[in-house]
C-alpha cells in the first residue's frame, strides 16, 4: 500500500511512500512517487533544499535520511516529507499517512 502525504482529491503535486511506514528503516528499500501533471520526465526531486540534478523521473529511490520534496511542472512543489533511517535493532514504526484522534492504528515492531 502506498501512503498520500498529501489530501487526495486536491490539484497538488503529491509524494507517495513505500512501504508506507514511519520511521524508515535502513535494511527497506523505501520509494517516494511524485504525482502530478505534467510528464515524469520534468520531475524534480529536492533534498534538504537542494535539487537533485540527476534525478528526473517519478520514482525515488531514498538511501539517506532527509527532508524530500518534488516538483511538477502542471501542480508545482509537493509537501515535504522528512525520513531518518534508523539501524536500531529494534524499531516500532506507525502509518506513515495522517492520523485522527478515535482512529484504529496499526503498530509494527521491527527487528
């Protein structure tokens, strides 16, 4: 399952995680999708503020601990989305989408 960090149904540039988990862990391979308008080729990937000039396709594959957002030449900048790999041996990890009080939460606990 893919995680909208963003409201669906709203004309944004949106960033999708996978696995759809938070904090990340350094042993998945996490993912960031840009959606939005405009062809995928024109997508710009920023980290920590910089762009990432190699980086001109929808999909990112995410390596690094940082602050992540995208652009899309139809909808513009996307939210941003800060991800800090842990290594522990033990992690407990929560839906990385928004959360309302009275909501039913899946925990996992990773090792």
């Amino acid at each position: 399952g893919w995680c909208p960090l963003s409201p669906t149904g709203t004309q944004t540039t949106q960033l999708l995680l996978e696995p759809p988990w938070m904090p990340a862990v350094g042993w998945d391979q996490v993912t960031l999708t840009c959606q939005g308008s405009g062809p995928p080729a024109a997508t710009t990937w920023y980290k920590d503020g910089w762009r990432l000039r190699e980086k001109k396709q929808e999909r990112l594959l995410v390596t690094e601990s940082g602050t992540y957002k995208c652009h899309r030449p139809g909808t513009g900048l996307s939210p941003s989305i800060s991800l800090s790999f842990l290594t522990d041996w033990l992690v407990l990890q929560v839906p990385a989408w928004a959360l309302l009080e009275g909501d039913n939460v899946t925990l996992r606990c990773r090792r």
